[in-house]
C-alpha cells in the first residue's frame, strides 16, 4: 500500500471515531434523570365554601292596624326599643261612606232601643200586679238589654272609624314595638298613608325590628356537596366588613328541597353563630362559611402533580423508581383531596420514590440554554 493510501485511511478512521465519540456524547446528554419525591403522611381535610350573608334569627315587621296618615315618628333607625315602646302614631282618614255608614247604624239602634224601654216599662208595671207572666216579662226584659249592648257595640265602631280608639284600651292609631331589639329600618317618614293589612293586602311596613344579638348564618351550597352536610356541624364563618376575624357556628338547618340558579340546583342552609362582644355585626352582611365534608388524620398522601391517568382505563397511576433512572406503572386506590396533597389507599407505600414529572437534570438544562 502505497503512502498516499494509508494516509487518506488514516485520515477516515480518524474521522470515522470522531463521529461516534460525537454521537455518543449527544445520546448521553439527551438521558434525561428524573427526580423523584417519596409519599408521605399528613392530615386531609376536604372543604367547601357557602356563600351567603348574615341575617337576625328573628325579624318582624311591625304593620298598621288601621288605614291613614302617619302623624309622627319617635324613633330612628338604630334606636334600642322594648317590647311597647311607642315607635309612631297614626291619624285616622276616615272613609266619608263607612263613617256614614256606622252613624246610621248607630241612630237606627237608638230608636230600637227606645222602643225596647217602652215596652219594658209597660210590662213592668204588668208584671208588678201580677197580670203578666214572669216568662213573658223576661224576653222583654231580654230584648231591652240586648237592644241597649247593640248600642254600646255600634258606638264603639262609630268611634274607630273616625278616630281610630273606641277608648276602652290601646289606640289603633299608636304603633308599638311588638318584641324587644334594634329597630333595623323605618321605610315611612311623616305624612306619608299607610294602609292596614287585610286579607287582600299585605299593609305598609312601618318598622322591621330584630333581635342583633342572635344571628344566623344563611347560604346556599351545590348539590353535589349538600349529601355529606350533618346538622350540628361546627362551621367557621368569616365576614367580608370583618377582615381576619371567624365567628365559630353550628349548622342546624339543611332545605329538603333545592332551587336551580343558574343551571346548578342550590341547596338552602343554615347556622347558628356564636358573636364576640368586640364587634357588631350588622344584618346582611355578606358572609362565606367553611364547612368541613370529609376528614382524615395522618394517612398516607402524595401531591397530586405527581398523578397520571391511562388514556384507555382513566385509571390513575405513578411511575415509581426500580433502579437508575428507570421507572415502573403503579396503579393506584385513591381517598380524598384537598386540591394539593391527596391521599393514597393502595398502590405505593412510604418508602417508595416516585418520578417527578417534567424535570429534568438541571446540568442538562444548563447545557441545553448554552
């Protein structure tokens, strides 16, 4: 073989190793080594959140007995009141056709009732010498008296449709506490007309009292969640006008029949809270409520970004380590999460490392950039 020959072979050979050092150095930086994390234990608490408000537990409007003008207001809104405090008057506009009315209902007895002693004076004076009967002088008697209360009850009417009292206890026109508690809201002001409530009328609202120092809790939670409510469940509710602050309650009412609101059937609940004398708490506040559906005390858990599932049996599953960057399927039992760590039933125990997905070597990353 000629110099040239071996020359232009060596030169090949050469070449021909540099290539396999260079293809063998590109594979070994393109090895990708996980890292891993070991499962763990820990509390799992399962929340949801029910949005709702702050309501008094007990609220009552406070409605006219009669029909007509208000005359004056004594309280304001915010005012402490016991149970017949005087809140506002009203005068009477009497309907010109009922007063009318009850006048004439009034002179029509009169005249029965004149007529009734007439006749019982006659027949008194009868029955004294014994010319009449005693039965006969009793219906008399009974007619007068009767004739004589129509009277007294006409009268009463008289006076109530004009001026609202017949005189004998409280006036009609004179509006007063019913409970004792806050006075919440006066939607009226003087002079305006209020009408009583009737069977066809619900009446003008003159004042809404509640008791401030029981409050409720009353919200709304999904359906999905309503089944694993319990009555007498400790809640923490927190207030958006009280930053950093939970009232502790206890979950004493669940609605037995749901409202759909936007596509989604709403369950109606309520609870019970316990206040702290350092704040008020003013009705209608907007408030959230905590509430605890599952809990588990020190089990097994994992973080569920380390989760897969099978694109066939949507089963889920994680790779755990067997030797040097080499992984093995483990299809896994799951419990409850709390949107982080979830826990694990079966599949995996403590000791086991499980790929962290997505991570490479940070040495190879740095290669990369470079």
């Amino acid at each position: 073989m000629s110099k040239r020959a071996k020359s232009i072979l060596s030169i090949v050979v050469l070449a021909f190793a540099g290539v396999l050092i260079w293809l063998g150095k590109k594979n070994q930086d393109n090895i990708i080594t996980y890292e891993t994390e070991k499962p763990f234990k820990t509390n799992i608490v399962r929340k949801t959140v029910a949005t709702g408000k702050v309501i008094p537990l007990e609220e009552i409007e406070i409605k006219p007995q009669i029909t007509g003008i208000i005359n004056k207001i004594y309280l304001l809104e915010g005012a402490n009141v016991k149970k017949g405090d005087l809140i506002a008057t009203v005068r009477v506009v009497p309907n010109e056709q009922s007063l009318i009315s009850a006048k004439g209902r009034v002179n029509n007895i009169k005249l029965r009732v004149e007529n009734a002693k007439i006749s019982y004076d006659r027949n008194k004076q009868l029955f004294n010498k014994g010319v009449l009967a005693a039965s006969e002088f009793e219906q008399i008697e009974l007619t007068y008296n009767q004739a004589k209360q129509d009277l007294i009850n006409a009268q009463n009417d008289y006076k109530i449709i004009k001026s609202g009292s017949s005189g004998v206890g409280l006036a009609n026109t004179d509006i007063r506490a019913q409970i004792s508690g806050t006075i919440l809201e006066i939607p009226i002001k003087e002079g305006d007309q209020v009408i009583q409530s009737n069977n066809f009328n619900a009446g003008t609202t003159i004042a809404s009292i509640a008791d401030m120092n029981k409050m409720i809790f009353e919200g709304k939670v999904d359906e999905s969640e309503v089944s694993k409510l319990v009555k007498g469940t400790n809640i923490e509710v927190s207030l958006g006008a009280i930053e950093e602050k939970k009232f502790p309650a206890k979950l004493n009412f669940i609605a037995p029949k749901g409202t759909e609101e936007g596509g989604a059937v709403q369950f109606k609940i309520k609870a019970n809270i316990t206040l702290d004398d350092t704040y008020f708490v003013r009705a209608n506040y907007s408030a959230n409520a905590d509430i605890v559906l599952e809990k588990q005390d020190s089990v097994l858990c994992i973080k569920e970004a380390l989760l897969r599932f099978d694109k066939k049996t949507e089963k889920p599953y994680v790779e755990v380590k067997t030797d040097d960057n080499k992984f093995e399927k483990r299809e896994l039992e799951l419990g409850i999460s709390d949107g982080v760590n979830i826990m694990v039933k079966s599949g995996i125990n403590a000791s086991d490392e499980l790929k962290v997905w997505n991570k490479a070597k940070k040495d190879n990353n740095e290669d990369e950039e470079k």
